[in-house]
C-alpha cells in the first residue's frame, strides 16, 4: 500500500514540471500547478484512498443560473471526465478524483493530477460565464 511517504515523493516528482507543494498538516498537501493555472489541488492520504480536490468556484445565487450551472456539470461529467466528478460542496463547485492506495503508482498519481489539471483548463472559460452571473 502507498504511504504518505509515497505521496510525498510523487509530488516531490511533480515539481519536474514546475508544481510546487507544501505540506498543510500530516497527510494534506496544498499543490500548485506549473504555468498560468491559478487554483490549488488538495491532495490529502487517507488510507484506503488518496483524494485530489480542487475548489472550482463558488456556486452561482440566481437560482436559474445555478440550474443551469449543475446540468452543465453533470453533462461535463458524464462527457468528458474519465475517473473524478465535479460536485457541490457547500457552496462551491468542486472538482474530485479518488485513488485507491493498494496498487497506486506514480504514473496512475500523474495522469489523475494531468486529467484534473486539464479538465480545469478547458473548462474554465464556460464555467466563468456562470462566474460572471454572480
């Protein structure tokens, strides 16, 4: 099974591509991506899983919008999300992917954190729009 250790040397390895992390408390990472992407991944070591998760935005107050908003998000999840969901937290959209630790390696931990890190990227310019209706 994947330790915290572990955790730590996968992203210790995503600082190859520019990432940068700090450890918040035992077992939670606050992880920035290289480049221009302005959000931070939570990664947190919580045996039997390691789960990522990005606060995408706050959710919209006109109800209207905040309909549209959530179909949109469940079409994005059923469209073009392979292993993690957007969700509501609160009040905040929230993007998630869980791990398990049994058999994790660090190339599955990499294409989980790309896939988050991508999803975002593209996403980020609809979903603004739901934003800017705030």
């Amino acid at each position: 099974m994947v330790t915290r250790e572990d955790i730590e040397a996968f992203l210790d390895r995503l600082s190859a591509d520019g990432a940068t992390h700090e450890e918040v408390e035992p077992g939670l990472w606050a992880v920035t991506p290289g480049g221009a992407l302005d959000f931070v991944v939570v990664v947190t070591h919580n045996p039997p899983v390691v789960v990522m998760r990005v606060k995408v935005m706050a959710l919209p107050a006109d109800a209207t919008d905040a309909a549209a908003l959530n179909r949109r998000l469940l079409e994005l999840n059923a469209s073009d999300l392979l292993h993690g969901a957007y969700g509501i937290e609160g009040d905040a959209v929230v993007l998630t992917e869980a791990l398990e630790l049994a058999h994790l390696d660090f190339e599955e931990f990499l294409a989980s954190f790309e896939s988050m890190t991508l999803s975002l990227t593209t996403h980020m310019r609809e979903l603004a729009a739901f934003r800017e209706a705030r």
